[in-house]
C-alpha cells in the first residue's frame, strides 16, 4: 500500500544523481529502485498479516487526500533482518541560509 507522488522532473533527477553518486554500491542489476524501472511512491506499509492489511486498506480509502511535503532527510539503511534496518548515514538537505 503507497501514496504516489506527483512525478516532476526534479524529483527524476534527484534520483538518478543519487544512482550516480552511489553506483559502486549497486551490486543488483534487476533492483526495481534503479533509474528507468523505478516507480516513484511513498510507502505506507507492508509485510502486514492478512487482517491487519485489510484495518489498513480500509483506513487509507477514505483518506487519500493530497498530500503537501519536501523532501528534508536521505539516509543510507542496512537490512539488518527481514524486518529490521539500521541507519548507516543520514543527511539534512535543509537550505543553506546565505548571509
């Protein structure tokens, strides 16, 4: 289940720059994240039982309102286990306020 963002051409871009920045990481060649077969979206959950899919299926219908935000953190996780991750790095992209 995902929210699906309104697909600009920067958000495009700031993905492939980031593919760019970290290709000698990408050791998947079939990786659906990958430029060209990525499709951009916003996870709201999953790996949820059966039941608990169908509270949440639910819930989202009827509040599936557009949605307002920007991007302010990145960060680089390890899968530590199937449904656990640790943060490796994570950067603030505020502004740079000039003076």
């Amino acid at each position: 289940m995902y929210f699906s963002p309104h697909i600009t051409i920067n958000l495009i871009e700031f993905h492939e720059n980031f593919h760019i920045q970290f290709k000698h990481f990408n050791d998947n060649p079939k990786s659906i994240y990958l430029p060209e077969k990525w499709v951009p979206h916003c996870t709201l959950a999953n790996r949820l039982l059966p039941d608990k899919l169908v509270e949440a299926y639910n819930y989202c219908l009827y509040r599936n309102d557009t949605i307002l935000g920007k991007i302010q953190e990145i960060g680089i996780i390890e899968m530590v286990s199937k449904n656990n991750a640790s943060i490796i790095y994570s950067k603030s992209l505020k502004p740079n306020k000039i003076s």
